[in-house]
C-alpha cells in the first residue's frame, strides 16, 4: 500500500507539497497538482484521514467490518476485538456492512481511506474473489466466520457443518426422531452450512428430515416466532426444534407455549450461538457455544501482526484458524418419552 513517502519519492517533491495536494492547499501549481494527482492514482493511493498515520507509515487503527449494532452476535464479536486494541493502545474503527455487497465494500473502502492496515472483516455478501483481492492488498485483513481457501491464512472461521451434526446427534442420542428446523432466509453459507451437517447427522442414522418440516424466515425473534406459526400451521408433526440461532429457537419457544405446548415435555428446543439471551430464556435454552468472542481476539492478534510484520503473513501461508462449536446443556431440551 502506498504511503505519502512513495508519492513525493516518485513525484520528486517534499512531504508538505504532497499534503497540500491531498488537502487542496494552496502553493502548489497547476501542472504539479495533476502530475502528483496522477501518481497517486497509478500508485493506488488513498486519502489518509490521519496525519500522523501518513508520516509515520504506520496505521493506529484497527478497522472492523460487522454486519450490525444490534445483534448481541456482533456486539460480543466487537467487544472480543475492542479488548485486544486496547491492551496494544490501538483505536477501533467500527464500520457496518448490513449483509449486502455494495455495503460491506463500502465500509472496507472507507477504512482504508482512514488508514486501516489491520482490519478484521465481517462479510458474507462479497463474492470470495473480491474478499481474496482485498486480502492480497490489505496488509493486516482478516476474514472473520467465513473460510476461503486461496486465502485460509487470514481466515478464522467456524466450523458450522460440524455444528450442525454436533446438535442433531444431540437430539439423537436422546431417542428424537422427528425434527423441525427453523433456519435463516439469508442467502448466506451459514444457514446452508448447519442445514447440510444436520442433514448428514440424521442420513447417518437413518432419520428422514421432511422438507415440509424446514422453515425459513428472518434470524431474529420474530422471525422464529412467524417460522414455529407457519410449521404448527400446516400440521408439521416433531418432537425436537433445531434453531438456526439462539434468537430464532427463542422466538419457536416463545409460539410453541403460546399454543400450550411444554417446553421440553412436549417438544424439545436446541439454539446456537450461546449469546446472553440463551441463558434467560424460561426455560433456559441448551445450545451449542459458539466461541466469537475467542475468534475474534485472535482475528485481531492476526490483523496486528500481519499489518506491522508482513513477512509474518506469508510464513503462515500453510496455516488456517478453524473453531468448533461445543453443547451447552441446560433446560430446553429432554430425552422424548
């Protein structure tokens, strides 16, 4: 990445010359100002929104990438990065992507513009060949819960596969053979990651998942609550609830008592990701650990590294950061009668 140092080398002018370019101050003339205008943009110049950052070549912030505030996911994905920036004296930039390509791609650009060499990316809109571009021109990017191989090294990623054969072998071992799943209808790998290991999980033993029985809406409260609506709509016959995440395994619960059904007697609940609202559902929800906020202090040891050590980035080329799900038991969940 080019640095304020390189375009007044190639320009052969001073450091403040190219600063009054890049500020629009006045000293400079007409024909300089193109010419320096037009190495910046050969070089792949951007506009640093930090002085100090430019002359010092060296970035003082942490660029983050989520998909939103609002979801406790990302706020506990946040805050696992936030605590490794403080503790090297490094100032956060939080930007959104809203899971949407042009979104996310903007917020990555605009941290760049600020000077970001270290970032930590939430994105599951971009296609893999412009998140595996960006990993080559970003010093310190890092792809946080999406793997892609041509560029494993700066992925920390969950296993979501084995998470879903983790909680349907869950529900198996308890003796249930008649499942329901509420998934996401995000056009994401996530939802089509836990659906295929629950998938697997349950071919392996033998178990039909009827279509009829997957319901998809959005991942959030409501949309487990509209998701249950539908399946006891249409007569959907089970005795264990698979959720997509937490939130939506809430939601299923919150309908299934308010049909007067008995969670778990009637009909066991299963959630993922262990976010703050697992554990003050009535009853208390089992669910596999998702281990976010680990990923995302290591994701950011790594955004660190690779940013002030590249030669640290290629070493670990042979290297990938892959977690793995674990079940939480508590109180949503029994063995069927």
């Amino acid at each position: 990445m080019a640095t304020i140092k390189d375009i007044a080398k190639a320009a052969g002018v001073s450091l403040a010359t190219v600063s009054r370019v890049i500020n629009d101050g006045p000293k400079v003339g007409d024909k300089t100002r193109a010419r320096i205008k037009t190495i910046m943009k050969e070089m792949g110049y951007r506009p640093n929104a930090n002085a100090r950052a430019l002359v010092n070549q060296k970035s003082a912030s942490l660029g983050v990438v989520i998909a939103e505030l609002a979801d406790p996911f990302f706020a506990t994905l946040a805050h696992g990065i936030e605590t490794i920036a403080r503790k090297k004296n490094v100032q956060v930039l939080l930007s959104t992507g809203s899971i949407e390509a042009k979104t996310e791609l903007k917020a990555i650009e605009t941290l760049l513009e600020h000077r970001c060499e270290a970032m930590v990316v939430h994105s599951k809109a971009l296609k893999d060949s412009v998140l595996i571009e960006l990993a080559k021109q970003i010093p310190g990017f890092i792809l946080i819960n999406r793997y892609i191989e041509e560029i494993k090294h700066q992925c920390v990623w969950l296993d979501n596969i084995a998470g879903g054969q983790l909680m349907a072998n869950h529900m198996l071992k308890l003796g249930h053979k008649k499942f329901a799943v509420v998934s996401s209808k995000y056009q994401i790998d996530d939802p089509y990651q836990r659906l295929d290991g629950i998938r697997q999980a349950l071919i392996k033993a033998g178990v039909e998942l009827n279509e009829e029985n997957i319901e998809y809406s959005s991942p959030d409260q409501e949309g487990g609550e509209i998701a249950m609506q539908n399946l006891l709509t249409r007569g959907a016959d089970f005795t264990a609830v698979l959720g997509y995440n937490d939130a939506m395994a809430a939601g299923a619960m919150t309908t299934l008592l308010d049909q007067g059904y008995h969670v778990p007697d009637d009909i066991s609940v299963i959630g993922y990701d262990d976010v703050l609202l697992s554990r003050y559902c009535r009853p208390k929800l089992t669910t596999l650990k998702y281990p976010i906020e680990m990923m995302a202090s290591q994701a950011a040891e790594l955004a660190l590294s690779f940013a002030s050590q590249p030669n640290l980035r290629e070493s670990n080329k042979d290297k990938t950061y892959k977690y793995t799900p674990t079940i939480i038991k508590r109180e949503s969940v029994l063995k069927t009668r």
